[in-house]
C-alpha cells in the first residue's frame, strides 16, 4: 500500500466549503426554496458544516437532511448484506432545489444512486451536486455543479 497523501487539511476544507456556500448562493437566488441532503456516511458531515455556512451568509436556517444509497446501488447483489445508514428528511422536497452532498466524487454511481432514492420522496424543482473532491474516471455521465478539488487519480 502507498503512503498516504493529505488532499485537503482542516484549513483547506473549511475555505472549500466556504467557497461552496458562496457558489450555492449565487445560483440560487430563491433562499427558501434550498435544501441540502448529505449522502451517507461522507457527505453527512460535510453536508452539515455547508449548511452552517449557509445559513450565515442567507440569515436563514437552511433544511438539512441525509439519504442512504445502500438499497438503491447497482452492486447490491454482490454484497451479503448491506450496510445501511438512517435516511432523514424531515421536509418536503417537492418543486425545491435539492443540494446533494458526498465527499467523493469518483464513477458517478453513488451520485446516481443517491438520485434513484430520492424520488422515494418526491419530485425536486432541481438536484444539484456537491462534492469535496471529484476523482474523474466517470463510469455514469454525471457532473458535479459545484467541486472543491479536481484530483485525477
């Protein structure tokens, strides 16, 4: 195994975020109309510190919720038995603007996953997607709308 490279330190992180927020906020001019879903389990947390950011720059609380992808994989068939997380979305996300956050943004099945289990709740006005890091090698044609790092790997 090779050594381990540090991508993002703490620093790093909290201006990508930051930098996110900021992005989210020019696209989205309705506020009230944003919420964010973090994907399980790395973009729970990521999905979080966003949502903070957020709420500073709109003075506004900005609805968060998590989805787990694990029932809705295309690989579910190769594993024994799932690892699944709770899915929490205590709001409606009907005709609102769904942000979408993961850590990693890699083939792009996760991310079309996670597209499949939100039509369990509804139909979104329009999903976008933020990612921490975006490695390439899509397998699925899928971008992210807004990205901290481009690593090619």
């Amino acid at each position: 195994m090779g050594s381990r490279v540090v991508i993002l330190n703490s620093a790093a992180i909290h201006r990508v975020l930051t930098r996110i927020a900021h992005e989210i906020a020019e696209r989205n001019e309705d506020t009230s109309k944003v919420v964010i879903i973090g994907v399980q389990t790395g973009g729970v947390h990521l999905a979080r510190r966003l949502a903070a950011v957020l709420s500073g720059i709109w003075g506004q609380n900005v609805p968060i919720g998590t989805i787990d992808v694990s029932m809705h994989r295309d690989d579910l068939a190769q594993h024994a038995v799932p690892n699944v997380h709770p899915t929490e979305i205590a709001f409606d996300i009907n005709n609102r603007t769904v942000v979408l956050v993961d850590d990693v943004l890699f083939s792009g099945r996760t991310a079309r996953s996670a597209l499949d289990a939100l039509n369990d709740f509804g139909r979104p006005a329009r999903i976008q997607l933020a990612v921490l890091v975006d490695r390439g090698h899509r397998e699925l044609p899928l971008k992210a709308d807004f990205i901290g790092k481009n690593v090619p790997t």
